[in-house]
C-alpha cells in the first residue's frame, strides 16, 4: 500500500487535508484524526491492510469491528478516489 504521488497531505489550522497536485480528483479532502492516523501508517510503510487494522485496533480504545468496518470504508474512498494504491 502507498500514497499516489499525485496527492500530498498538509495540516491547514490542524485539519489535515490531501490535496491533488494532478489528475481527475478536484478538491480538498478533509481527514478525521482517526483518518490521519491511517495516512501515517501508510506512509511509515505499514504491510498491509491487516498490518493497518491491528495497529488501529491496538491504538484505539473501541470495539475492533467497528474501527475495521469504519478504516477500510476509508481506505476504500482513498481508492476510489486515486489516492491509495495497492
């Protein structure tokens, strides 16, 4: 898993955001701080998906089915979207 290199992500006042630098994606995404967390995890070079959810499940202090179906739902817009590729 890794970013695309058509996105970076900045902090605007403590919001973190992606920005496209090129290509079909138009607009500013906002991310959650759950959703920076992940961004973080795949830019540290986590291996893989399941690699991702341990280390939220062990991060966070909610049910792991929930904090699983709510990380990929993101990482599936992060796809869709361009931004995340496999």
């Amino acid at each position: 898993m890794r970013l695309s290199d058509n996105f970076v992500i900045r902090d605007l006042s403590g919001v973190t955001v992606l920005l496209p630098l090129s290509g079909a994606f138009q607009g500013i995404m906002a991310v959650n701080p759950v959703g920076t967390r992940i961004l973080e995890l795949i830019q540290s070079g986590v291996a893989g998906e399941s690699a991702l959810l341990s280390a939220l499940c062990g991060e966070y202090d909610a049910p792991p089915e929930e904090i699983e179906k709510d990380a990929r739902s993101f990482l599936s817009s992060l796809r869709e979207n361009g931004i995340l590729l496999d």
